[in-house]
C-alpha cells in the first residue's frame, strides 16, 4: 500500500516539493511507496494546470475538503505563513501526517497551537514535520555528524548569515512580502529562521537568549497599480515597507557560546549565500550555500605544518544521501533536499519515529525569533529565547 | 498527441536519462507531451524493476522488437559504445528519432555509417542526436553564447581537461572498463571525448590536428575472482590494463589556434574535474565541472584597475535555461543537464530543426579520437583529423 | 638634507618598522632621504644588537633624551600602549614628527590629550600619524578609491571582521596580553581597532553609535611560572583571563547604515583574517587580508548575465602604490605596508600636509572602542559613539 | 669579516637581488655578514643612482676590474642570459662565489662550459647557485618537502604551467625580447625554465624526454620608431616576432610518470600564474605562485568522508624560512624569495656545502629547454633531454 500526499498550495515552493514527491521514489528505496494524489489551490484553472504539469492524480480547491478525505495520507503545507497553523492543526486532528513548510507559523502563540496539535497526535502515531530542506543539504547534514562526532570538539563560536539583495535597487516595488499586514515578518521570519534552525540542527542546542537590530534599509517603495503583478512604476506613488530587510543579532546557545547572525537582502552580490561556519577547540566546520556540494573542515589535531581548511566534496558515497544519486564528483543541486525530505519523512512514518525538524524544533526558531523582535524594539536589550512569548504581546505591554 | 520514448539500457545512464525524461515536462513549457513507455533490457526482471522505480510504463527485453512498434517515437540508447551503431541505425532506419549516449561509437567507421543513416532518415523530419549533456549546464551553454558574442575576440588558446581520480590506486581491480575488448578505449574514449565536444561546441571550430600521448600508469591489476563483481583479491592473480589511463594532447583548431588536453583518470583529488579555459585578444572564459553553476569571465576591455576573473553565478533568468528553474543563487546540479537535453531533443522535433550535437557532430568527436590513438603509435607525430580514419587501420598498416 | 628617525621600542612591531623605514628610500623615489639614526630600548645590550641587525646607526635606552637631541626628526613609537600617550606628547611637544602604533592609546582621556598635543604641534608645521598600516595595503587604498568613486553607490551595509584563533587552545598559558592590567583590552583593543578605523577610512564616515558584547570564551589559563616566558605548565595552577577574547558589535555610521563587527581570538583556523565587505545600491566590495593582494569587486551596473564578483588582483601598475614595486601579478605582502607607511609619512612631511590617519581619527576609533566597552556593559543598549568618554568612567557611574 | 657582493646588472632583476642582500641579514641570522659593495653597470650615471638608492657602497662600470678585485667575494649575475657564461666563468676562475640569474645561459654548450667551471672552482670550496627562487617560495619548499617525506605516494602525473598575458594585444610592440637575436628565446627559455627546474626539485627527478610544440601567435607587431622605448606606434610598420610566445610540452620523469608543460604569454588575465600538481598514490599537493602563501595538499590516506584539498597557509614557525618573518597569518611577498636565496648562498658558504641549484641543475634544465625546441621542429617527435645538446645543432644537421 502507499502513502497518498496532498499538497496544498501551488507557488514556488509547490514547484520545489513536487520534485521532492516525484523524484524520491525514483531515486532512493522507499519502504512505502508515494503517490501524488491531490494539489490544493484557490484557482481552480490555475492548480488544475499546475497538477496536470507536476504530474498530480488530481486537484482540488478546497483544503478541508481534502482533509476529510479517507485516502490521503500525507498534508504537505506549502501557503504562505498566516494559514499554517489553521491548515496544518486540521490535518493533524484528522490523523493526518503532517509535513508544513518553514516557517512553522507567524508567531509563537500560533506554533505553540500546532506543537500541541502534534502532541496530540502524536499519541497514535501521527508525524508532523517543519521543512527545513537545508538540513538535507548532505553537506550540512555531514556538518552536523562531525559536530555530534566531536570533530570541531567544545564549540565556542558560531557565525551564521543569510545574505541576499534582491532589496538593493530602491525602485524595486512594495510587493506584499514587504507589508506586514501580509508577510508577517521581513528578512528575519524568512530567511533568518533559516540560520536559526541550521544552528540549533548542527550544535545540537538551543540558542538561549539574544541581543538583536531590526532595520528597514529602504523605507518607502513604488506602489503596484492595481492588478499589476510586479509591473507597477514611481507614476503610483510610493508606499511604506512594514517589515524588516535587514536583521543582525547575537546569541547564546545553551552552552554559554556566542552566535552572530545577520540576515540581509542588502548584501549585494550574495544571491543565496547562507553562510556558516562553527569554531571549536579541536577544529571548525564552514558551510556555504551558493558552494553546496562542499563542505569546509579544519582539523586542529593534524600535524601543524598539515593544517589548513579541507574542501570537502560532498559527492561521495560515504557522504549522507549521496549514494543513491551520482558517481563521485557529481553535483547536487537546490531541490534534491527537497527528495531527501520526502524520502526522509516516509521513512519516520514506515519506522514510527519522529520526523525532524518536529513541530517542537519549529517553536523553538519561532520563540528566538519573537525574542529577536523584542530584542530590537529594547534598544538590543537581551531576551530569553527558552521562555519567550510574541514580541508583540510583551512589546504592546510596554508601550 | 505526445511523444513516447524507448530508453535501451538501465545502468548508470538509464538513471539520468530517466530523470531527463521525467522532470523535463514537469518543468519546462514543453511543445509536445512526452511518456516514459518502454525501458529496455537484457535481464527480464531487473529492467522490469527499474521501469517500475523509474516510472516507464512497460518493460522490453528486445530492443529490435521494441523499434518495430508504430508507439514508439524516439529511441534513446544508453547502451555500451559497441552496440551504438547497430541499434542506433536500425532505429534510424524505422522512422525514430534517436539520442545516442556519447561517444557515438567505438570507431569512425561505425560513426560513420550512424551519420549516413542519420542524414538519410533527416529527409523525413527524423532527428539524431548525441548524447554530450555537458553542452547543456548553463554555464557552459553561456560561455559558449558569450564566445559567439566576441566577449573574448579572436581565440588564441584553449585549455581542456578532464581529471578524474578511481584508478589512484593500484589495487583497484581489472574491472571490463580495463580491458580493450569490452570498453573500445579508456579515458580518451571516455572523458576525452567530452572536452573535445566542448572545445568544439565552445568555439564553432572544429579540431583539425592533434599530437598526443597516451599511457597506461598502471599496467596490472587484480583479476576480478569469478562472479565476484568488484570484490576480487590479489590472491586472483593480476592481469593486464589494455586501455589507457591518461591521455595528453596538443591540437589545432580550423582558424590555427593552440589547444590543450587531458584525459586522465590519476588525478589524485580531482573527482570529477572537467575544466575549460578559452583565452582570447578581448577576454578569457573559465568553466569546471566541479564548481558547475558558475563561470569565469575575464573582460580586457574593462578599465585596467578593474580587470580581474568575474565569478558569475550562473543561476540568474537571464541565463540558459535557468529561468524554467529555481530563484537567483539556488544551484542545478549534474542531472538539469539531461532535463535540458530531453527539452531541446522534443523541441527539435516539434519544430523540424536539427537536434544538437548532431551526429555529424559525433563524428567529427570520433575523427579526433581516432587521430590522437593515431599520433600516440606514431611518436606523437601531429595527425590531420579532418581526414582521418582509425587509428587501428593507419597503425595497422605501419605495423 | 634627510629625515632623521628614531624608533622608540623594538618587539614586532619594531621589525616591521624598520623595514619601512630601510624600504622605503630604496623602492620609492622620496622627496627627503631617510636615515635610520636611533633605535630605543630598555635593555642596551638587547637594543644594541637589534640596532645591529635591522640598520639602526645607534642604539640607546633612555627615550627622553633621544628626544631631546636636535639631529632627530621623525619619532617612531611602537612600544606598548600604555607609555604612548607620555611619549608622543612628549616628542610633538619636542617639535618632532610622530608616528605612533595603534591604537592610539588606552583610554579616550589618553587620546584627547595627544590630540590636542598633535593640534598645538601642528601649527609649527609638525606631523602626527597613527600606525593604522593595513590602509596602505594596497587592495584596501583602492578600495576606499573605488567607494570615493561611487563604485558602490550609496553605502548600505558594512561587514567587518578581523579572525584569529590563537586563543583557541585552552592550554595556551596566561600571557601579559590576557591581562588587563599590562595589555589594557583584548580582542576589542588590538585586532577590533584595525576594523573600526578601515570601516571609517573606507567609507569615510564615523561610527556614529554601537550595541556590542564582549566576552573571554576561556576565562583561566595555565600560569606561568617565575622568568618562564611561554613555557609554564598547568603545575603553576591557573589564573583569570582579565581582558576579552572575543567581540561582537553592531555600529551604525553617519549615514545610517549599518555594520557589523567580530574581533575574535577563537575562529579557529583563522589565523589573520581581517574581512571587509561594503555594500551599495550600485555595487559592492570585498577584502580579505589572508589574501590580501586581490579585492573583490561587484558592479550592479554591469549587464545581469555578466554580473559577479570580479577578483582583482590589485598588482598592476595603475593600482595604488604598486608602480614601484614588481611587475603585474607578483605579489606583496604583509610588510609592504610598513613601506608605504613610511613613504606617506615623508612626503607629507616634505608637502606640509596632514598625515593621515591623523591623531583626531586614531581619537575617533579610541571613542568607538570604548563606547562598545560601555555597551557590553549595559546589557548591550545603544551608545553614541560620536560623544563618547571613557567605558570605565562611565561604567564606574553606574556601578 | 663579512662577504662582500658585487652584483652585474641594475634592472629589474637587480632590484630583486638587492632587497635580497639588504633584507637577508635583517631578517636572519646568518653566520657571515654580509656588503653590498658595488654595482656593475654600463651606464655610470644610471648605475651611479641605483647604488645610492639601493643601497650599494660604491658603483663601477666594468665588470671585469670588479672581479679582479680582491675584496669580492660574491659576483651576483643579473645581465642578460647572452653574457651569463663570460662574466661567471671568468669569475669562478677568479676565485668568486657566483649566483647566475636563470636560465643558465642560452645554448647547451654555454651552460656545460660553465658547469666545467663551476667544478673547476669546487675543489677550492667555491660556490655556484643558479637564481631559480622560486624554489625557495615557502609552499614550493614545503612542496618539495612533503614530497620527499612520502605524502604522495609514488609520483604518477604532475601538471606544470606558467601563463602570462602581456602579448595577448596584437599591437603591443616589437620589443627586443621578442626578437631571438636579442632575447635567445621567448616563453620557452623565460617562463618555461622555471616550470622545468621546479618540476625537477619536486620530484627528486629529471625529465628525461619531452614531446612539444611551440608558437608564435601573433607573428608580426608594430616596430619601434628610433629610441622610443615602447612608444612606437604602427605608423613605424611591422617587424616579425622571432621567438615563441607559447610551448607546449609533455614529459616523461626518469621513473617514466608523464609530466604535462605550458609556457604561455597568451593566458588572457592570467598575470604571473606559474601553477603546479603533483599527483601521486598517496596524495597530491598543488601551488599557484597568483596565490603564493598557500599550498594545497590532498590525503588519500585520510578517512573517506574527510578527504578533499586542505588548503595550508604556509605561515606558520614549522613552514620553511617562515619562522624569521612575521607572526601566523601574515603573508610574505614576490621578493622574500630572494632574501631566502642570499640567505642560503650565504649558509653554503659558510658551511662549504653546495648552493643548491646547482650549475649542474641549471644545466639539467637548458638540456630539456633544448630538447623541447628540437622536438617542435621534429614535428613533436620525443626527444631523449638526458642527453640532448642544442636544438639548434640537431636541428642544423637534418635540415
């Protein structure tokens, strides 16, 4: 028997899980097999298209609908942040596995709903799942196995950045990502809860407390006229940019070692570049993601005059997940951690163990994240991220 | 109506065609629709596996049986090299589209019956191509653009290698890649030909002379025990390598223009490192396979102080091929190239225009091929490869 | 007629002046000559033989009355921080040109008063210059050249980082530097000074403001033992590590952008990297001084598929003090710097221009150091950097 | 007493050897002292000023009564290779210490005659050095080293190149170095030499023949108009470029390992990219002189998933000739290889050991130089360069 997905919403990251359904079957021994059974979207023209090309039995445009459905198996949530938790605490009280993309929601209140959700859940073995694909990067995940062996020993720093500058041009327009009232969060929500997740994954702990800087670089963008998609012109006058593009913070991990993080849309020149490097007494690790398939390793109980920063190519069989793909030398690319995380989420669900990130994991980049935002409104005061609630909430009681 | 495919092999090279065949649709706006509808194999039960993880609706053990269905539209061959020329002419002759895996074949005579049937079977709107995906990684599709485009004027030299490193060590056994009989030639035949392609397919000349040098490092290697796949002892005894492992060549194009080569596969460290340098009187292009999504371009033309190699991350939309994929800065990896084969093969077809490389093409890989086997018997005397024909004849006569 | 310099201390620091001083005249066609007259030590016997070996016509040990001497022009003070402040005021005082080592003194009080000697000097046509030598590098000259050019644009965001790791071992024994009362400050003070003062060079504005914190990773090391030098053993038992070993701020300049800074002795296998990255609207730059012959050059204007970062190696002629060196693409290193330093020093001297960096903007990275001391003590809140006294005096208000 | 240097020749190369002489005894501590006494040129003005600036006691314009004076003790050859022979054969017999700028000479039988004479003046204790310094750049040393210590195993390809760009403009003029009657030969004899020598101090083994081709890619420039330096203009006409600007070769080493040569000036934007690769069954190790701090070294023996190139920063206190500079991380320059090369002559001296390379080792290269010449105009037939004499002499004979 297989297990039936449903994927609901059909965007970028539509596209980016449908070849994670399509090519993980193919590509790794699954111990159940997948079907693509249903593509959820509001536009019923529009998701039928999308199904028909991505190669989905079927496509619906109500999520509930679907949810109630007997023969699904599997909800994999894949809208924009605002609906997550509604979607995702459904299907889990349908007794459906859960895979819901990152991040988890838009505030912890949210994210502490849905951790409950998967509890409940959980108790008849039900699996519930945070897409953190780059984790699945085999170059990080080989990263946080040399940590976990002792490879870098007692970490004592980390750096971890997310740059990209898709911002840089202030005539760029005031898309809804840039609107809070839509977008919930700006740089940070986004693309630093990226760094967050990768740093609690690779060390193993939780970062505990932060002192951060919230900015907006570019304060006011050209309006989009109506109906317009990205076409708008300065003729429409400008409007204001609600989020944050720029995000800077310091923490600490349970440990007492202090992090640093920047997430940024004003790094000009760094497309994608999710950076991270962890130094400890015996040896670093570096990561990069526009440089993916390797993976940076400095031994400091090598002989002396040996050591140096190992360029790792991350392409062979001994490497995680490689195997199954090519021979030796041969690149992976951005959606193969999309094929690790099907194939790794069927095979929590086939052995009854948990699917990480789980939706815990996914709370705790969403409490640093609040703590982050309280942070910055606090004159980069320092915030516990274990016991943090919404910035807004202890915000709202100070102002 | 759509386009179904045989595919004729189901080893290493069934898997990526398969994954060409299969994300191609999926991603790309394709004129025509396309079915996986037949792998093709020797051993009933194992191909009949591989069609159902790989997602081909039947399984076929007679390839000539398979040609002679009117549901078949293209044939794929993925076969080895010596079996090239009988299937892709047969299938030629029955009215199929063929893609042929490169090299084309084992000698120029075999290449050139191939491209006979070839431009016979063009008259009725069929279409051959081979297999030589490297011409399709964005980057190498861009440099050969930006070289069409004067970016670096007149070429004065190029350099090509191919460095590989399996065969370092010394006890690695006489597997059938080793011995002349089964593979036809080593890594000139193998990796060679690539770099040749490329060079060709780079600067739109074709190689008109080669002198090169052929060698085998290690010329004994542990008999394989039999049955024993690759886990034979030296306790078998060793036996002879009877191909080369590493071939070096000088050539020159059409306009008079130095090249350089190397095929080796004792390039210790070197995993998969093809690396293409094309050097001109207004600026330079550097390509390696290692660091696939990106190029090098070196601009003489910029300012003196600010001339140095660009690193361009070719991941843009402005790029070959990319916009079908992922945002600016998420990297493709080894298989995108047979996705972008599998699109450009269906839009040839639809179109009614030659599918690239042609097997003209091929041939004239195989002309070089043969030309520097030619020059390494001859004291690496310099071989005119407009003319040649196999090197086994020409030293046959000398011996 | 020449210059006559003496140089006041003879550690590292005193090797690498020398060989500014004996490079210079023989690399640079000076305006004035040079004459090494007298190095300056604590122990005659130690100072007469360094004396010997780098050049130095005398050696003596009594600064005051080296001072004092009429045949002496230039006074070069590379002794440590503490005395810096008694010796240059002394010496401007004394009407001679100074150059001194950063940073310019312990305390912002220090500086003040060595500014306002270096104003009171100046009206008699006295140079005062601060040893900030990697501006001279010169990667990092031209980059400032190319941000004064507008090569980047409006500046949006500034990184910086200076990376050591040899604190890393917590073996390594409790040296005078990790002791506040003999070294003053840690990481902040000697590596992080060099990464405020080549932000406010590059980009020509001030840190206006700073939320930072400081920390000592390894807070006791092995003493050691009476007159041993390095070599004491954990049988000395051990003491506190009094100054920080690592540092980590957020400063916004003028402009209102920001940057961010890390000055650390626990970046393990990291052994010198002092990093810059600008970033603007219509470009960015990028320097690293473990390879500090090349700068990294972005430009948004460049048409999209040809945009990247360019690697410039900063050896040609056309490039900032490169013309009397080697040719084109021979490299410099570290103690290029020190040569430049000299030359500049001369020539201003000769032109009866400022020296740059004068005492005023040593003065200015003083106040940034310090405001980072007063913010990491108050649980990282903003401070104005622009206004800023002394941490300590501050901090003593509040404790 | 101190050994006291006369150096022949004040260009370009006469101010390299002269930071050697000035740095060496600063920077070390060498058992001799050591005088830059006099500079030998024609021109008694121009050598005249480059003494003073450089730091030379005195000045003198014929080489002869230089080495006819008894208190020399070194005569340092940097004149053009044409009067290599007569001034250091007439100074061996005299008596004279000789450094010989490479390559040797021009012909086989100059260089043989002056290692007859290097022999003769043995048996009295006098030295004989030839100026390859690239040897003595740390990671080439280290190189040597670890090849010797068996890091890679038995050597079983090596790749050396070294490119340029400076004649890639078709109108850059006809200067005297591409013209073989001034110059001897043009990539081959300039850049080629030192590809050869260091291949032969890696490896521990000569190359015993060679296959090669050489080029003159732009045959005719613009001549020079009467005593305009390089200001001639393409009004003046076209002259024809006599000499190579581009060879490439392939060699075998005496254990047969094939080596594969490039000596280029037409590597558009590659400035001084003198790279090499040594290959082996253990590991392999690589150097790029454009980035000439660091050394890349592969382990085959470390475990599987760890394996990749370390990239050593060779500036560490273990790494050749490191410890007397600067701290960890510092980078040393073009010209610290000349300060090591006048601190090892000095140290053969004063040890009465031979100055490695040795006449016979210079002498070792012209015999390949001229064998890689003698097989380009053999249509690239192999050439034994264990016994080769002049190319022009062989060739002479069949033509």
């Amino acid at each position: 028997m297989s297990l039936r997905v449903a994927l609901i919403g059909y965007g970028f990251m539509g596209a980016a899980h449908s070849v994670g359904w399509r090519q993980a079957p193919a590509v790794f021994d699954l111990p159940e097999d997948v079907e693509r059974a249903v593509l959820v979207g509001r536009n019923a023209a529009a998701v039928a298209q999308a199904a028909q090309k991505w190669g989905w039995a079927e496509s619906a445009t109500d999520w509930r609908e679907v949810i109630a459905r007997d023969d699904i198996d599997i909800v994999d949530i894949v809208t924009p942040g605002d609906s997550h938790a509604e979607i995702a605490i459904a299907a889990l009280d349908a007794g459906k596995h859960v895979l819901c993309e990152k991040p988890l929601a838009n505030t912890v209140a949210e994210a502490e709903a849905m951790t409950a959700a998967a509890d409940r859940a959980a108790q008849s073995g039900v699996r519930a799942m945070v897409g953190f694909t780059y984790r699945r990067v085999p170059a990080v995940t080989l990263l946080r196995d040399l940590v976990a062996a002792g490879k870098v020993g007692t970490v004592q720093q980390v750096r971890a950045a997310y740059r990209q500058d898709w911002l840089v041009d202030p005539e760029m327009p005031l898309a809804w990502r840039l609107q809070k009232e839509h977008a919930g969060s700006g740089a940070l929500g986004d693309i630093g809860a990226h760094i967050i997740d990768m740093t609690q994954f690779v060390t193993g702990q939780r970062i505990a407390s932060v002192s951060g800087t919230m900015d907006t670089i570019v304060k006011q963008r050209p309006l989009l006229g109506s109906g317009s998609g990205l076409s708008g012109t300065a003729s429409d006058g400008y409007g204001d940019v609600t989020v944050d593009d720029v995000a800077l913070f310091t923490g600490r991990l349970e440990s007492g070692a202090l992090a640093s993080f920047e997430a940024t849309r004003f790094a000009t020149g760094r497309k994608n570049a999710l950076t991270l490097e962890v130094s400890g007494d015996r040896g670093a690790l570096a990561f990069d993601l526009e440089d993916l398939n390797t993976l940076q390793f400095y031994d400091r109980t090598a002989p002396d005059e040996l050591q140096g920063f190992t360029r790792i190519l991350v392409t062979e069989a001994e490497h995680p997940y490689v195997a199954a793909w090519w021979p030796a030398g041969h690149m992976l690319g951005y959606e193969h951690g999309f094929v690790h995380q099907a194939k790794d989420l069927v095979e929590a669900i086939a052995s009854g163990q948990d699917a990480h990130p789980t939706f815990e994991e996914g709370l705790a980049v969403q409490r640093v994240l609040a703590s982050v935002e309280a942070s910055a409104v606090r004159d980069s005061a320092w915030v516990d991220a274990l016991a943090t609630v919404d910035a807004v909430e202890k915000t709202g009681q100070e102002s």
